[in-house]
C-alpha cells in the first residue's frame, strides 16, 4: 500500500517533469508549464500526505523522497532555462552542447531519482 499510495503518484508527477528533456530548447513556455504544474501538484500532494501523518519533529522517508522530488523539478527548470539559453545563441557549438545536456538529463533524472529512494529506505 505504501508504493501504491506514496510512490506512483510522486513517480507521475516526476514522468511529467521527464518530457522537458524530450523537448525542442525553444519549447521553454511548455517546459515552464509542465515543471511549474509538477511542483505544484507535488506541494498539494505533499500536503495531503502530511495531513494524515501524526506531527512529529523529525524527517520521515517520504519526507526526503519528496524534497528530492523538489530539487528534480527545480533541476529540470534550470536545464531548461540554459539549454534554451544555449540554443538561443544559434552558435553551432552552443547548441551541440544544450543537445548533450538533455541527452544526459535523460539519464542522470531517473538515475537520481531510484538512487534517492534506494538510498533513503536504507
């Protein structure tokens, strides 16, 4: 239950977050919107969950999975703004280097993110 309650959701709302490495560098309005929606609805989830938790004063599990979900959003904003930063200047070597840059975010976005959830459950 607790996979099926917890980690789906966050894991939908980060496979939003996913799609700005898929698009064009001139996209960035659809980039700011699917990251700008993903951090909010990742705040009112956050929020719902943490309204059924008994108060306490410590960081639980869940609790760091989200900040990490937090800093992946607030990541995949700032690789967008440069990537379109880069590909606004139309020199060649600029725009090889923001193609590289989402072709490694790709890979480093769910690499950290399982990472994170491999790392705070231990």
């Amino acid at each position: 239950p607790y996979i099926a309650k917890l980690i789906i959701p966050i894991f939908i709302i980060l496979l939003l977050v996913y799609f700005v490495f898929f698009l064009p560098a001139e996209k960035i309005d659809i980039a700011a919107g699917l990251t700008v929606t993903s951090l909010l609805s990742a705040i009112a989830f956050q929020l719902s969950v943490s309204s059924d938790m008994p108060d306490i004063g410590y960081i639980i599990y869940i609790d760091k999975v989200f900040y990490t979900c937090y800093a992946l959003i607030a990541l995949s904003m700032a690789q967008s703004l440069w990537t379109f930063y880069l590909d606004k200047t139309e020199e060649p070597r600029k725009v090889k280097l923001a193609i590289k840059i989402d072709i490694v975010s790709r890979f480093l976005f769910p690499l950290i993110f399982f990472a994170s959830l491999i790392f705070f459950a231990s």
